[in-house]
C-alpha cells in the first residue's frame, strides 16, 4: 500500500498483515473496505484510502475518479445484505485524521433515535461483533460476485 502516516491507526490496518473484524471486505490498490475497531455495528464499513490523506481536498485523481463508483457499490451491497431502507455515507474525519468514508445501513425498524445523524450516536448500542463480522463475509461475497 502507500505511504503512511505516523501514529495513524487507518494507516496502521491497511499495512497490517493481520485482518481487521470480519476479515477485508474488498481492497484494491487506492481503497480498503472493512469493519473498522470501535465500528463493530452490523452492516458499518469504512471505505479507507490506503495512502495517507487527511481529507477528500487531497484525493488524487484517480481516486476521486474511483471514489464514486466504488460508494455506490459498497452501499448497493450493504443495501441488498442488511434489508437496510437507507444507507448513509459519514465522513468526519475529526477522530481519525485519514480520509475514510463510514457507509450505514439504517434499517426498516430503526426507532425514530435511531434515524438521521442520530444513528452515528446510537453506535454504542447497536456494536455486535459476532453479527458484525458475519455480514462482512456477506458483504464480501456480494461484492465478489
């Protein structure tokens, strides 16, 4: 993968030799997809540049060019595996400093608390690493085909 940046724990998974949750979700040579430490909620995955980028006004362009194609994929995918009625796409970067985009399925049940920018903070409540790491398989095997 690319170059890194010092102490970043984005950049830390993506040069791992060890899998993150679930094991990678697809990875090519500009994007990783994963369940992310902390991120353990059923259906959430960070789309993460593999080279170190603080924010998308440092994509290059062929990652803007694939970044995209590559969100509707993975959320096409988290859509059709979870039954989820939305899939949002949250990229704050204050807590981790390397461009990454968390896509989350909202689905059908979610209680009114549990809809809109409040999901993000329900995540405590929803992690469920089991569950979370069976559908990352789920999700590999959608993408793969």
């Amino acid at each position: 993968m690319n170059a890194t940046g010092d102490g970043c724990p984005i950049c830390a998974r993506v040069a791992s030799a060890s899998e993150p949750t679930g094991g990678w979700i697809l990875r090519d040579s500009l994007w990783s997809v994963c369940v992310a430490d902390g991120f353990e909620v059923p259906g959430w995955v960070f789309v993460e540049l593999n080279r170190h980028a603080e924010g998308p006004w440092s994509l290059e362009p062929a990652e803007a060019a694939t970044l995209g194609p590559l969100l509707t994929q993975v959320s096409q995918a988290v859509r059709s595996v979870t039954g989820a009625e939305r899939v949002y796409w949250m990229a704050y970067g204050e807590l981790m400093p390397h461009f990454h985009v968390l896509v989350a399925p909202r689905l059908p049940h979610a209680p009114p608390e549990q809809r809109g920018p409040a999901l993000f903070g329900a995540r405590a409540d929803l992690v469920d690493l089991d569950r979370a790491a069976a559908v990352a398989a789920d999700l590999r095997a959608a993408l793969s085909g």
